[in-house]
C-alpha cells in the first residue's frame, strides 16, 4: 500500500543519513526540501524530495495533497507520567496561594496525593483514563511516548500501573516505552523510613518488574527532599542487574548531584535540570547521556529556567519533553513545549524541532525509526495547517495549527 503526500510547501526535517542526536551548532540546524513529496509504503517512509524529481510511473494507492501545508515528523515525548487516577487542581489553587511543591508534598499532597487516587482506582479505570490522554496528544502530533510509573509506591500498585503502560503498548497506535519509578517519592506509610523503602523497591519491586517484562528503563527521584544520591546508587545497580537502563530525574529542586550519578550509571537520559553549574555541563559534556529538559514543570511550578542556552553553546545537545503529570505539568502539548523552549530558554525554532524530534527519540532509544523524515523510518508525522514558515510554528502559540496526524502510515 502505498501513500503520496504531494505538493508540501515545506517538508520539514529531512535527513539523508539519520543521525542519532544533535549536539551544540548542529542543533541550530535543520534540512527542509521546499514543493516536496513524501512517499509511504504501508508504516515505514519509502522516499521523499522534490515534486518535480518524483517518478510518476509509480502506482499510488492514496494521495493527499498538502497545497501550502508544510509536513514534520512527530514529537516523541521522552518524558511523562500520562498513567495516572484524577486530577490535582486543588492544590493548584494553593499553589497560586503561594505554597512550593515541596510545602504540598510534605503536607501528604503532591505525588503521594496522586499514590491516593491510584491506590482507589481500578486498572480498567486507569487505562481508559490514560488512553483518553494519548489520544489527545496524538492529534496534537506526538507520535512516540515515555511512560513513567511512580504513583504505586507499593509493589502491588507499581506493577498496576505498569500493567496498563503495558496494555497501553499492545492497543496504541504510537510507540510506547516504560520506565520503573517506584522510587518517586517515600509512601506515607515509610515515614521517617527511606532506606527501608529504598530496599523494597530493590528487593520486592524491581525482581518482580523485570521478571514480568515491565519495564524498558529505570528511574528515580534524584532531589533534594526525596533520594539522596546513594539511594540512587542502590537503585540503579538493582536495576542494571536485571538490564533496565537509567533515564533519571534529576537537579530540578537543586544541585542534587543526580546528574552525577545519572552520567556514572550510562542514563540515557537526565531529566529537569534546572539547577545546572559548570560541573554539570563538564560531566554531560563527556557522556552519552541526554540532557532533557521539562518546560512544562518550569513553567507551571514558577521554577527557574535551566541554562539550556549556555549548554548548547557548550556542544551539548539538549531535549525538551512534556513531564505530563497531574502536578507538576497538566499537559502533553509538545507544541506549547515548542514555544516554551522559545521563549523561556532561547532556543532557536530550528533547534526546538531538534530537541523534541531527533533529541528526544534518542532519550527513548528509539531514534533509528523514529524522530525525522528519514528512508526506513516509521511514517510518523504531523500535517500543518496552512502555515507562511517554520518560525510561525512556536510563535502562533496558542494556535492548534496541526490538520492531520499520520502514525505509522495510518491518518488519524
Ligand atoms: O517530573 N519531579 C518529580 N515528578 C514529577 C511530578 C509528579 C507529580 O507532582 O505528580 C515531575 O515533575
Ligand atoms: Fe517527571
């Protein structure tokens, strides 16, 4: 079966030989092919280039014609907690009040307020609740998805959630992967007893997560006011054992030495950053692990901005991601996470499509099939509505200006 979308004004982020991230000036750079066609065979990217180089005895079963509409690949969203029961707008209100997301978690809101609502809500309900969020963001251009646990902080309740990540990952049409976090926050009942929890969740959790195939990655509150640097230590190496990969939060409420830790464990990923020194950009600077950043938790909670531009001027590459969460960021727009990275953190359009495409499909280990307009790569992308330039795109911020979405070969 084969697709052509044909006369795009502009095809946006091509690449001829993939790569797998893009660091410091490179970020800045993005290849477009104005009047272009792209050519889908069944769920994968057949060719693509110029309109007028296309061969027209090749038979098309589908066409779609993209008059003044410009075509991208998909976000992939290399951060979320989407699987979650309810909402937390109560103490949004109290944080318009003035109350830190430290003061409402140590009142027993916060995560452990969502751990609640998890604990009283049953796996169908969570599903579906989940599976209404995916589909929002699918139509707002996501087309690959991290998904965290870390609202169970009990082995039964983590390997609840992770079950529906799991079905998640059978019935969605998006690529979906699963981090273990039963390390998020201290459940109430191990008050005044972290080590003690640390070793359920190496003992009691992660032999079990890993056994049953649940878990792609592993993950774990670096922070002030939640695990401490040899928490992490412990957790990591419980999860390597077993090949779970760290992707980890990090250096969000200070400067934790989760980033540290994160780069000395091989994390794929370190995530929040807002507290970032030189130290930090010297460590990431001789790593693999990557950067991401959260503009949707910075912007929500009043925090600071992370340094992004001094670490792309450093060679670093950055990724930005949703945080999709009940409290720290209600939302999985990767559109508005777009603009954000404009406007909080200076970041140049060009190189936003880089951190949340190419950069963030490398925070997921996915970016061989996804996260550019690439031959062989899935046929994720996104269809605009009739936009003047790449540029329009953050800047109309408020503006859904995605027409039609196609994951895997398939318009939705
Ligand atoms: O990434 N920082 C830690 N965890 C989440 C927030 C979770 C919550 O408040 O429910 C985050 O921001
Ligand atoms: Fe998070």
């Amino acid at each position: 079966m084969k697709t052509l979308i044909k006369n795009i004004k502009k095809l946006v982020h091509t690449e001829d030989k993939p790569k797998i991230k893009s660091a410091g000036s490179e970020m800045a750079k993005i290849n477009s092919i104005d009047n272009a066609f792209l050519l889908i065979e069944d769920n994968k990217i057949l060719d693509f280039g110029k309109m007028e180089d296309f061969d027209t005895k090749i038979e098309i079963d589908k066409f779609y014609d993209a008059s003044g509409k410009m075509v991208y690949p998909s976000f992939c969203d290399s951060h979320t907690h989407i699987v979650y029961a309810g909402s937390r707008e109560i103490e949004y209100s109290d944080k318009i009040k003035g109350l830190s997301y430290e003061e409402i978690a140590k009142r027993g809101g916060g995560i452990l307020n969502s751990a609640k609502l998890l604990h009283e809500t049953s796996e169908n309900e969570l599903y579906e609740q989940a599976e209404k969020r995916i589909w929002e963001i699918i139509k707002q251009g996501t087309g690959a998805l991290e998904i965290k646990s870390g609202y169970g902080l009990n082995p039964d309740d983590e390997l609840k959630m992770l079950r529906v990540i799991k079905r998640l990952k059978e019935t969605m049409p998006i690529e979906i992967k699963a981090t273990f976090l039963g390390a998020h926050s201290v459940p109430a009942n191990y008050k005044g007893r972290q080590t003690e929890y640390v070793d359920s969740v190496i003992n009691e959790m992660i032999p079990v997560v890993a056994s049953e195939e649940l878990a792609d990655y592993i993950d774990v509150f670096c922070d002030k006011g939640f695990f401490t640097v040899e928490d992490t230590d412990r957790i990591l190496i419980a999860g390597m054992k077993y090949g779970l990969r760290p992707k980890i939060h990090a250096n969000e409420l200070d400067f934790s030495g989760g980033v540290q830790v994160g780069v000395k464990y091989n994390a794929l990923s370190v995530d929040h950053l807002e507290f970032i020194g030189d130290e930090e950009i010297a460590v990431l600077l001789d790593s693999e692990t990557m950067p991401t950043v959260l503009p949707g938790a910075a912007f929500f909670l009043g925090m600071r901005f992370s340094p992004v531009r001094k670490m792309i001027d450093a060679g670093l590459p950055v990724a930005l991601a949703s945080d999709f969460n009940p409290g720290s960021s209600p939302s999985g727009n990767m559109k508005l996470i777009s603009s954000m990275g404009c406007i909080n953190y200076k970041m140049l359009p060009e190189e936003v499509i880089n951190a949340t495409t190419t950069n963030t499909a490398y925070a997921m280990g996915i970016s061989d099939t996804h996260g550019s307009i690439a031959r062989g790569k899935f046929a994720n992308i996104f269809i605009t509505k009739p936009i003047p330039t790449i540029e329009f795109f953050p800047y109309a911020y408020g503006s859904n200006l995605i027409e039609k979405v196609m994951i895997k070969g398939k318009f939705y």
